[in-house]
C-alpha cells in the first residue's frame, strides 16, 4: 500500500467534493489557459496545483491515494475543467485516464511505488512520430528489453514523471512481430520532441516523446496487452473499453458547456454594431439558446446514460459474479455517444461562435479559443465523425472493426 500519508491527504482534499474544488481553482484555471496557450503546454506551477487538488487521482483506486470514481463522475470531472479552458480540461482527462490505464495489468507493487508519489504522472506518447526518429523498434536485451521509439500526442508530458509505451506500438526486431511487453520510462529516459503547434488545444502539450536506446529492466516491464480488462482492482471503469474514449467526449462537452454560458454573458452586454438592441433581444439569439442547450444536454444525457448501463453490466470482479468484458450491445452505444457528443458540440460550437458577430473572431475573446479547441476534441480518433460509419456497418451484417472490445491505444 502507498504510504499512509499519501492516504491522509486524499481523506483530507476529499472531505470537499471535487466539483467544488475545481469552482474554487477557476481563476488559476483561467490563469494557467491562457499561459498554456503561449508556452504550448501546461506550465509546471498549474501542473503541481491541479496535482494539490487531486485532479491527477481522482480515478485511481482508494488504496493508491485516488477517489476511484466511475464513470459518470470522471466525466464531471474533466467537464467542469474543460469548461473553464480547453487545454487545461485535456491535461486533466489525460493525466488522471492515464494514470488509471496503466495500473489495469501492472504488478500492484509496481503501481504501489509509481504512486507513492502525491504528483505521480504518466504520459504516453503512441501517435506516429513527427520527423526523423530511430524507429519503432525494440530487442530483448537480458531480462530486459531495449527500446528505440519515437511517438507523438504525448498530452501532458512537460510535468509527466513517467512515460507509458505499449507493446503493440513496437516491433521485436527478432520477430517482426508486437513486443509482448510494454514499458515504462521515467523522467529522464525519455526526451520532449517539440512538435505541437497546432491552432486548437496548443496548451495540451502533446508533443512527441523519444525513447532512444533505452534499456528497461524487467521491474520496469508490463504484459504486452497491458489495457486488457483488469482483473485486479474492482471497479468497472478499469474493464470499461471506452475509458479512454469517454474522458475526450467529456472535454468536448465541457468546453461546449463553456461556450454557451460565455455567449449568454455576451448576449446580455452586446449591442451588435448597425443594431439599436442588444444581442438578447434578438429573437434568433434566444432561439439558439435554446437550440444549444437542448442539443447539449441531449449528448451530455445519452453519453452518461449508456456509460451508466456500460458499467453496471460489467459489475463487480469477474470472481465476485461480474464480467471481465462488455458483451457488444452494451459496448456499442456507449461508444456511439461519446462520438456522438463531440460531433455534436463542434456543431453547436460553430454556430454560436458565428451568431456572436466578429466577437467570435477576436483573439481576446474566450469564443475564439473554444471554437479551435471544440474542433481539436472533435479530431482525436477516438471520438472521430469515422465512427458513425464503423458502428453503423455493423447493422447491416458487418463485423465490428478490431481492437473495438480492447483499448489498443490510449
């Protein structure tokens, strides 16, 4: 078990829920956003304050020091955050859905020593590499492997103390084949490649990472199908196919959240140039209010809904009567709604950005960075538009596509 005073503290945040420490953190929230945009990732002293709030553990389980929340409760989470800041709301899903990720196959002694560390966090770097890299390749070397890789979308690295590299990412060089080990590196064994400058999210920070020529020994080694279901902890989110995937729809909903309460502020002040009323008065505005919320709401319901269903299928242990894995029915919609929901608010988030006049348009104006960051979300293929054809194929007779049932990367 960590050590008890890793536990006291947790008692200690918790005793306020977590909703109610991140309204308190709004203003440094807002702060850190808008310092992440010019640094391109989150600075260190935002980091270390969203660590003090347990905004990094609130998914892990009670005996690693987290609030082992379901869910419906992490996707709160990263909702209310999202709302206040695009960037900072992603380095908030990522963090604490990684930190989770990586426990569901890990040795327990392991996990119990990456977080015995309050600040604990792991990034993981598995997108293609941006430019020259030393390849994708690994060798066994010992009882240890040797690793040459270099990955990109690596969200959170610059305050990340360990780098998470799964096995089907790399060949063994004497196979040709995926590694059947996945790897962990920390804080100094792996290198930040700046490759992100992108106009939505650029305070994500999700830059390639480098591992070149690094040896990992074999406490420092995970099965190759490391996010298979988890047999070890025992709650459902840790066999929940989609964890990944519904923490990017909850920033998508949160940052669209954000855009309608900024347009109402808007509306209320706004007398839009060549018009004698303010922008509240006008009978489409308050239509696309209306149209907003309703459209909203009705994502943010059926992504909560069927994560609910999701999770209460899976139920406890496989040992104490649950399931290890979703049967399909159950799996499905759960995936539909996260995709769902970010199509849906990169939707909603266009047309109020373009009902708030040349305001939208300004760099000062919160409407602005919410509409390249609800477009971001939108992109990440997990919650891609490519998944209305996926599923849908699969009404008319076609298989589902692979690696649906098994996170396959984060």
């Amino acid at each position: 078990m960590v050590q008890s005073a890793i536990l006291e503290r947790r008692d200690a945040i918790a005793k306020t829920p977590i909703l109610e420490r991140i309204a308190s953190m709004k203003d440094m929230l807002i702060e850190a956003g808008n310092e992440a945009q010019h640094l391109r990732h989150l600075p260190g002293w935002a980091s270390k304050e969203m660590a003090a709030q347990g905004l990094y553990r609130f998914a892990l389980p009670l005996e690693l020091g987290g609030e082992n929340l379901r869910a419906r409760q992490q996707i709160e989470v990263v909702e209310a955050v999202a709302a206040i800041d695009g960037s900072v709301g992603w380095c908030a899903q990522i963090s604490s859905e990684i930190n989770a990720l990586v426990i569901r196959r890990m040795d327990p002694a392991f996990a119990h020593q990456i977080f015995d560390d309050w600040d604990a966090l792991v990034c993981s770097g598995h997108g293609p590499a941006n430019g020259p890299n030393p390849g994708r390749f690994c060798r066994r070397d010992g009882d240890g492997w040797r690793v040459n890789y270099q990955g990109s979308f690596a969200s959170g690295s610059h305050n990340a103390n360990w780098n998470y590299l799964m096995g089907p990412m790399v060949i063994d060089e004497a196979t040709g084949k995926p590694a059947d080990a996945s790897f962990m590196f920390p804080k100094g064994e792996f290198e930040i490649i700046d490759t992100w400058d992108t106009a939505g999210m650029p305070g994500s920070g999700s830059r390639d990472v480098l591992m070149a020529d690094r040896y990992v020994p074999p406490e420092r080694l995970l099965p190759g199908r490391s996010l298979a279901p988890c047999e070890i902890w025992d709650n459902p989110t840790y066999r929940n196919p989609t964890h990944a995937v519904y923490n990017k729809s909850a920033v998508a909903l949160g940052v669209c959240r954000g855009v309608i309460d900024n347009f109402i502020e808007l509306a209320k002040g706004k007398t839009p140039w060549g018009l004698g009323s303010k922008l509240k008065e006008l009978p489409v505005v308050q239509y696309r209010i209306g149209e907003a919320q309703a459209k909203l709401l009705s994502a943010r319901a059926f992504v909560m809904e069927t994560q609910d269903r999701l999770e209460a299928h899976l139920g406890p242990l496989p040992k104490d009567g649950g399931r290890l894995e979703p049967e399909w029915e159950y799996f499905w919609p759960a995936l539909l709604a996260c995709a769902h929901a970010a199509q849906t608010c990169r939707e909603i988030v266009s047309m109020i950005n373009n009902t708030s006049g040349t305001t939208g348009s300004r760099m000062d104006s919160p409407l602005e960075r919410q509409l390249r960051d609800a477009h971001q979300a939108a992109n990440h293929a997990l919650i891609s538009f490519r998944h209305y054809e996926d599923i849908g194929k699969t009404f008319v007779g076609y298989e589902p596509a692979a690696g649906y049932m098994e996170l396959s990367r984060a």
